[in-house]
C-alpha cells in the first residue's frame, strides 16, 4: 500500500488561535506589540517581543505555562492519534516557532505523533530569554505575496516531496491549514493528493478564488469534528483503494505463478 502523509499546519488548524498572539497577550504586552507591529516583519517582531518580555522579568516557565492552557480545536488530538494509529507519517509545517509547538504538543501528549517539525527556529540563550529566528532567508524567491518573508511554506512541501522521491516512496499527501501562507503549498499538491483548507478562513478564500490552479483534492472544514470526520474518510478511502490495487496484483501473481508451476502436459501416443 502507498503511504499516506498528513501535513498540518499548526495555528488555527490544530490549536484555536494564533499562538504568537496568545503569548503577547497573556502576558500582558499587547499594547507595545501593537505599536512595533507597523515597523518591521512578524517573525523580528516576536524576537524583539520575546526580548522585551525578558527585561520585564517574564520566565521561560511562565511562557512555557501560557502555552499549556493555549485552546485547542476540539477532536483534533483525537484524529492525529487515530491517523498515527493508522499508520499515517504525520508532519507539521507552520509559521509559529519550534518552541512553541514543542512545548504544546509534549503538554497534549501527541508529539511522538509527528515525524517531522518544520517551522521558525527557536531557542533559550544563555540569559534565560526565548530567541525566534526566521526558517527561510527573506530572500527565499517566492513570488507569491501571500508567503511571509521568513518562510514559504511551499518550498518545505516541495522538498518533503522531493526527499520522498529520492526514498522511492510513493506517499500521497493531505494538507491542512487556514491561513493565507497555506495557499503557496496548496499549488504545489499533486492530482492523488488532498487539501483541506478551513472555510472561511484567508486560504478558503485564496483557494476559491483560484480554483482552476489547484490539482488536488479539495476538501473544507469548519470545525474539529468535521475536521477529523473528513481526514480519517480520506485516509479510509485511500487505504481501499490501495489495499484493492494490492489484492489485483497479487492475483495476477499467483496466477503467474500456478501456470508457472504446472508440469508440460505429456504428448498423447
């Protein structure tokens, strides 16, 4: 049977909220971040957040604390668990930070889930404070002007199936995501894959919009409950098919092999 790759994207797929935004504001520092957002790129934004939470005697343990209670989209840890129970290679591609995820994903007893993490580098230096750092050069080469500059979330899935060529696996890929970033990767999904985009979020629409672009598979969802309804449908139909195309070939084989091992019929006097 042909694997079946799940890739999610994290905010607003997995958990409800922009975990970025959650932080800020749990911890109080909504109002500077609102005035520094105008000045320079998301991703430098939450570094620089990050240092000034630090000077104002924010800890990493109450970072760590925050994101614990972060909402999480009901039944989305349920159908992770029951794809990786499934067999499926579960990755996630997001624009929010390794530590984030990490620490969100260990707190709801799914990490080991996941065989792969792609996402803006993050890490706790020697003073005690979080630094976020960009995936991608900001000159990464995308034109599409719904990638930010620190990451094109389309280039990871070409090189996932890029790495997934050279290993000689025929894998069929699903995509979740909501937000404009999910629209790059989305165009970069083959005819035997499937995009789940959430409706009426920025990629529903940018999908929509452009509809006759998309080879995949095109599959919305509102909520959590219809979300894991439909992923494990998908997984279930692929896992048919592939167990039917299996069963004929195996019936060819042992066809083959019956004729095969038959003695040549003796002439007759």
């Amino acid at each position: 049977m042909a694997g079946i790759v799940v890739v999610f994207d994290f905010d607003k797929t997995i958990i409800d909220l922009d975990s970025d935004n959650w932080v800020i504001d749990e911890l109080g520092a909504t109002d500077l971040f609102n005035r520094l957002l105008p000045t320079m790129p998301w991703n430098s934004l939450m570094d620089r957040m990050m240092k000034e939470l630090h000077d104002q005697g924010k800890t990493i343990d109450e970072i760590e604390q925050v994101l614990k209670r972060v909402p999480v989209i009901p039944r989305v840890v349920a159908a992770i668990k029951a794809a990786h129970t499934l067999g499926c290679d579960l990755r996630i591609v997001s624009d929010a930070n390794v530590f984030y995820i990490e620490t969100i994903l260990k707190h709801l007893a799914i990490y080991d889930c996941f065989t792969e993490i792609h996402t803006n580098p993050g890490y706790v230096d020697d003073q005690g404070k979080l630094r976020i750092l960009p995936h991608h050069d900001f000159h990464h080469g995308c034109t599409f002007n719904t990638c930010p500059p620190n990451m094109c979330k389309g280039l990871v899935i070409e090189r996932i199936q890029a790495s997934l060529a050279k290993e000689d696996r025929k894998q069929r890929i699903i995509y979740l995501g909501d937000g404009a970033g999910d629209f790059c990767p989305s165009l970069k999904l083959k005819e035997h894959d499937f995009v789940m985009p959430r409706k009426d979020f920025p990629v529903w629409k940018l999908i929509n919009d452009n509809h006759d672009l998309i080879r995949a598979e095109i599959h919305g969802w509102s909520d959590g409950e219809e979300q894991e309804h439909i992923l494990l449908q998908i997984i279930k139909a692929i896992t048919i098919e592939e167990n039917q195309i299996l069963s004929a070939d195996c019936c060819k084989f042992q066809t083959i092999t019956v004729h095969e091992a038959l003695p040549n019929a003796l002439p007759l006097p």
